[in-house]
C-alpha cells in the first residue's frame, strides 16, 4: 500500500530514465486504417491535458520532451492555477502569491525544476511570534508546555514504527481526538489548533489524524515553509510553459464534456472548441471534475469519491503598509482571533513597503471574506494594536482573494477528513479507461506544489509506459 512519502521513491523523477522510446518518439497505439501502411508507424500519440497548473504543466513538459504531442486545455485567462502571483505594488516591483507560498526543503522536483530553469529560490523561513488573549510575545516569549514538546517530539519518533495497518487505524481519527488522546490540553490544544490548521485550511477536528501526523514525521524542520521562488512561484509556471511552447496552452478553454470511444478522447469546450487525443491527463481539482460531462459516465465509486472530498477555505488578504513597522524580514505572527495568521509577504523584496498576508482559514476565511476591504482593514488594525499600537495610517492598499469561492477548486486544497486517506484517494487516482488523473489531491506531498508536478509526472510516465508496451501497429 502507498502511504504519503513511499509516492516519493516509486514513482516520478526517480525511474525517468527507465522509459525508453524508439527514437524518443512514442509509437503510435491507434488502430492503422485498413490496407494502408506496409511498414509500422511511429506517428506521435496526442495527448491533451486538462489543466494549467503545476500538474499539467509539468505532465505537459515531460511529455513534450519526449516528442509526445501535446494539448493543454485551461479555463482561466492564465496559467498557474493555484499558484497564483501579484504583482502589488508596480512601483517597487513588489509580488505577492494568493495561492501557494513556500516551497520546502523536502521538495526535490520542484527544487531540480527550478535548478533546470535557472530559477532562483529565496529563503522564506520565518519565526513565529503570537498574540494570544489580547498579549503579545515575541518568538523567543512563547512555546508549548515542556511536558507537551516532550510528548509531541514521542508522537513523532513513534510513527516511524507504524505498520500499515496502524496508518489505516489511524486514518479513522481525526487530528484533534488523536491529541486528546494523547493528553493535550488547555492553552497546548488551542494553539496547535491555532497552528495545525493553517496548514490543513480547516479545523483539526476535520482532518485525518493520519494525514497529518505523516505529514508532521516527514516534513523540514520549519514543516517545508522554506522558500519562494524568486520573482513569484508562477515564475516556473511560466518557465514550463515556455519550454511547452505557449501555442500548445489554450487559455479560456474550459473544458465541459470528455466522450472516451474505443481508443479515441473527444473533448468539448465550453465554447465549442473539439479536439480528440489518444490519451487525456486530467489535472482539475474534484469540483471541476464533477462538473464535466463524462461519455461514458465516471464509475459510481469515483463519483462517491469525487463528492466526499472536501477542499480548504482560505482567504488571503494582501496588506501594502508604506513601510515594514513590524522590523524583521522574518516576521510571522499567529493570532487568536479572526485574522488567524500574518506574515511578511514580501521578505527579501528591497522596498521601504512592505506587505503583511492576513491568512484565515474554515470559517473564519469565510466570514472575512464576506466582508468590505474597510471592515477587514479596521479588523486588522485592531488585531495588531497589541503588538504594533494603530497601524492604519501605514496602509497603502490591500487585496483579497477567497479561495473558498474559487469557481474551479472550491478551496485552497484537498483536505483528508477521517477514514478518506485510503479509501477515497485510490479511487480518485484510478485510471478511467484512457482518462489518467493527477493534481495535488493525488499526491503524497498532497496539498503542495510538490504533490502537482509529482502526480502530473507520474501520469505523464505512464502514458509513455503504455505506449513503450503498446504493439506496433502492422498492416491489416
Ligand atoms: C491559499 C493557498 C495556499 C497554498 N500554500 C501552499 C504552499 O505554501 N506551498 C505549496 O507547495 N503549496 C501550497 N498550496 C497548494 C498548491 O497551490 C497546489 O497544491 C498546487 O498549485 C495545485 O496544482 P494542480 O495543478 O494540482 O491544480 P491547479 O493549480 O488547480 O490546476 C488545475 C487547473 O485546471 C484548471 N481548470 C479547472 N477546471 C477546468 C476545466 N473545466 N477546463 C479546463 N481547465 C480547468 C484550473 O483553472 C487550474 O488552472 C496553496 C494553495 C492555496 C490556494
């Protein structure tokens, strides 16, 4: 059974070289028409990806480097996805990310990636003040109970040990009960609610207990808040694209009906636009899926899947402050009231502005998102008055973006409730005749960028694995 990391040593990057094509090109699996050729063809395989983000831009690079033909089909009038970077400020030249933020240590694709593109990645650790019951405590002022660091520091060693059936078992708790169990409390369980759940976008009570714990045992010290791409995280979005070539991406195409009939994919576009392909990677988050109209229709269970997963509510909202009064680049500060969590968006940015990100999440991003950028302005004012006093006079601008509302995701990303890891994530993974899924919600490094272009790879090699099996088509 696969559990999150094993994903990291079975598939993707690590057995790349073991594909092997005649002359790099695949060799075509479609049926010849009769009578036609004498010798077998080596035509390219088309394959169309649904999806510009990380995922599909990565399945579509692999591909296109091994001379596959490939079409990318994007909703948006960008490429991306959820990695999504602002420019905020043109001035000083100041970008922020509304999706996805730190790329971690842990994360070797992305980080070759950016190697192979010459991209730069900046560090972007930070160190975690707080302001709890209306006091505020710089980094060094706070901290779990001893008793607690001690206990938490336990959990993790144990789950080395876990069998596979422990994993399963744990699955079946949420995150919240398998700490009370454990013998938290009091000030200790609400500020690793405060904490774990702005990494999972929910509260703790509804993520799996396995899904977190294996994410806290495998991950970088800082639990991969490591770096940023410099210039933004869409910087290798674009630097896909282009070795892609951007005619292959067709922007505004969203895709609204997917008819599989013998070896032949037939893909409709919301605006009429067809194309047919050999093999499909469909790299959409679930509530896109489900809103396509699938010839023949997706298998029930992968419909029960499609409909149990849930995704996170995050909202982000971006303040441009006409300098950075909170005077360390390495700024974070967890709250317990409704901005939940800020941090300083623009380290390592050279400016005398600065950007604090208000990242809120469940309900909490639900209602401010609800909000007027006054009410949310005035809010943060007051959040920060303990640490800062006013801050409003410094407010240059701000923007907001509510994942929660996103028209193709519905949230910031998956999240494993109980009893989901190893049930629902296989069937959401299966291969629907020449269908293949991919997207983070697939993914060991499931939530992460990491976990896009590890599962866009992973579908784009087996795509060239079948192929490289496939028989040569011969004369009828
Ligand atoms: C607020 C937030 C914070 C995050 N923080 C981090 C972080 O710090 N570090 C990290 O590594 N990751 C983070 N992530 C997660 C990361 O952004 C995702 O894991 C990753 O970008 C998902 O990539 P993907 O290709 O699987 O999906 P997507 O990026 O969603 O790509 C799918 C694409 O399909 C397109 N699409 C949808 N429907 C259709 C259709 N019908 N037809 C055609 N196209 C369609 C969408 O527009 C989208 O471009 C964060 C995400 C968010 C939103």
């Amino acid at each position: 059974m696969t559990t999150r990391r094993e994903f990291l040593t079975q598939g993707s990057a690590g057995s790349l070289g073991l594909i092997a094509l005649a002359n790099g090109f695949p060799i075509s699996a479609t049926k010849p028409a009769k009578n036609t050729f004498q010798v077998a063809i080596t035509t390219p395989q088309k394959v169309v990806i649904l999806g510009a983000g990380f995922s599909g831009l990565a399945a579509g690079y692999f591909l296109s480097k091994q001379g596959v033909d490939v079409t990318i089909l994007e909703a948006r009038s960008r490429i991306g996805g959820r990695v999504f970077s602002h420019k905020i400020d043109d001035t000083d030249n100041l970008t922020i990310e509304l999706g996805a933020e730190w790329v971690g240590a842990s994360h070797k694709r992305l980080i070759a990636l950016c190697k192979e593109f010459g991209l730069e990645l900046k560090n972007n650790q930070f160190n975690t003040h707080l302001i709890y019951q209306d006091e505020y405590f710089t980094e060094a002022k706070w901290d779990y109970s001893t008793a607690w660091n001690s206990k938490f520091e336990e959990i993790l060693q144990a789950y080395a040990n876990f069998s596979e059936a422990d994993k399963v078992e744990l699955d079946k708790m949420d995150w919240w009960r398998y700490l009370v169990n454990n013998g938290i409390s009091g000030r200790d369980l609400e500020l690793r609610e405060l904490l774990d759940s702005t990494d999972f976008g929910e509260s703790i009570r509804q993520v799996s207990a396995f899904a977190a714990l294996a994410e806290y045992a495998e991950s970088s010290e800082k639990n991969e808040m490591d770096y940023k791409i410099k210039g933004g995280n869409n910087q290798l979005a674009k630097a896909m694209a282009k070795a892609i070539g951007r005619d292959k991406i067709l922007l505004n195409h969203q895709v609204v009906s997917v008819v599989q009939s013998g070896e032949t994919v037939t893909i409709t576009c919301e605006d009429g636009f067809k194309i047919e392909a050999n093999n499909v990677i469909c790299t959409l988050p679930t509530l896109a899926i489900s809103q396509i109209h699938w010839e023949p229709m997706l298998p029930k269970d992968k419909q029960a899947a499609i409909n149990a997963l849930q995704y996170a509510r995050i909202n982000k909202n971006a303040l441009l402050y006409d300098q950075r009064f909170w005077k360390d680049e390495s700024f974070d500060i967890l709250t317990d009231i409704l901005p939940h969590y800020f941090y300083h968006a623009t380290k390592n940015q050279p400016s005398q502005k600065g950007v604090l990100i208000s990242y809120t999440i469940g309900d909490k991003a639900d209602v401010v998102s609800r909000q007027t950028d006054t009410w949310r302005s005035r809010m943060i004012n007051n959040a920060l008055k303990p640490a800062f006093g006013e801050t409003k006079s410094h407010l240059l601008k701000q923007t907001s973006y509510y994942w929660g509302n996103d028209k193709y995701s519905g949230g910031a990303y998956a999240v494993y409730g109980t009893g989901q890891w190893f049930t629902i994530r296989p069937v959401l993974e299966r291969k629907f005749e020449n269908v293949y899924f991919a997207g983070e919600h697939l993914a060991d490094w499931q939530g992460f960028m990491e976990g896009a272009i590890n599962t866009g790879e992973a579908a784009a090699e087996q795509i060239l694995g079948t192929l490289s099996k496939a028989k040569v088509p011969v004369r009828a």
